[in-house]
C-alpha cells in the first residue's frame, strides 16, 4: 500500500514534467527560424530568404535576406533591398520598408523589420536593385495573433509545480515531526 504522501509526490512530478513547454522569445533572429526562400532566381540574381520568429506575429516578422549573382555566385553587398507586405484577407495598409546590413545577424545579409498589422496571409516581397540590374521574389507567409495563453502556461505551470513541491516537502516534515513525538 502505498503512502499518501507518495500518491502527492508522484502526482506532483508527473504534473511539473507535463508542464514543460517551449517559449516564445521576441526580436530579430529569436524565437525560431525559418528558411522561406532558398537559392530563388531573381532577375540576375539568387536569393535566400530567412523569417523569425516561428511562428510570425503580429508586429513580429523579421526577414533575413541574402542577395547573389546567380552567374559568378558572388555574394550581393551593395545593392538596395526592399521589403514589402501585402494583406491578402482583407484590409490592412502595406508594410514596406528597405532592408540593410546594419540589422542582420550576419553582416553580409540584409535584414529587415516588416510590423505587420493583422493575422492572416501576407504576400511578402523582396526588391532587389543592383549593378547587375533588378529582380524580385515573393512567397505566402502566414501571420498569428500573439497568444496571452501561452504565456500564463509557461510561467503559471511551473510556479504551480514548484508551489506543490513544497507543499509535500512541508506535508513530510510535518509527518516527520508526528512520528517522533512519544505518544
């Protein structure tokens, strides 16, 4: 027969691991990454491009793109790159901005910030003008809405976890103190 304090412990383990979930982080280059583009023609050119986080939010995509001449392979340093979004499930103003080398991870990258403003499809757009002349890319991305929830899961289960944990641990003290009190 088992103990009750055991049934506790138990439970309260199984419900600490249960309670393990990924988190989310915020800003450039966080939170997951994911390949949207990969050796894209581009007019004279070949592009790769990259999104975060993993999923995109509102106000959160971030592109890495990474601009080559698809005849010599060189990489691309000095030309002018521009995003642009586009709702396609409604209404919501275009989000357009240019991409530059100060913002990306990788210095010979470009990076930009597009806050889009609603959930949804978005047709996302890379403008590529340069020496070897111009060439554009695009591909479907779909936007979330941030999730409140997520985050009460991932602070609200673990404090719950660690406040049982001390329940029991106070509970066998308790216990303890009992047993060795001459009765």
């Amino acid at each position: 027969m088992t103990r009750p304090w055991a049934r506790v412990a138990l439970l309260t383990l199984a419900l600490t691991l249960l309670s393990v979930t990924p988190a989310d982080a915020g800003g450039p280059g966080t939170g997951g990454r994911r390949v949207r583009l990969e050796d894209e023609p581009a007019g004279p050119y070949v592009v790769r491009v990259v999104t975060s986080p993993t999923p995109p939010r509102i106000e959160t995509l971030y592109l890495e793109i990474r601009v080559e001449e698809a005849a010599s392979g060189e990489l691309v340093t000095d030309a002018r790159v521009l995003a642009r979004a586009d709702y396609l499930d409604g209404e919501a103003p275009p989000v357009e901005d240019q991409a530059t080398h100060a913002i990306a991870p990788n210095p010979v990258e470009y990076g930009v910030h597009l806050p889009v403003s609603e959930a949804g499809r978005w047709e996302i757009r890379v403008q590529i003008e340069g020496e070897a002349g111009s060439g554009e890319v695009y591909f479907e991305e779909r936007i979330s809405r941030p999730s409140s929830l997520s985050a009460i899961v991932v602070i609200g289960l673990p404090l719950g976890g660690l406040a049982a944990l001390v329940v029991v641990f106070l509970g066998l003290q308790r216990q303890r103190q009992r047993s060795r009190q001459p009765g």
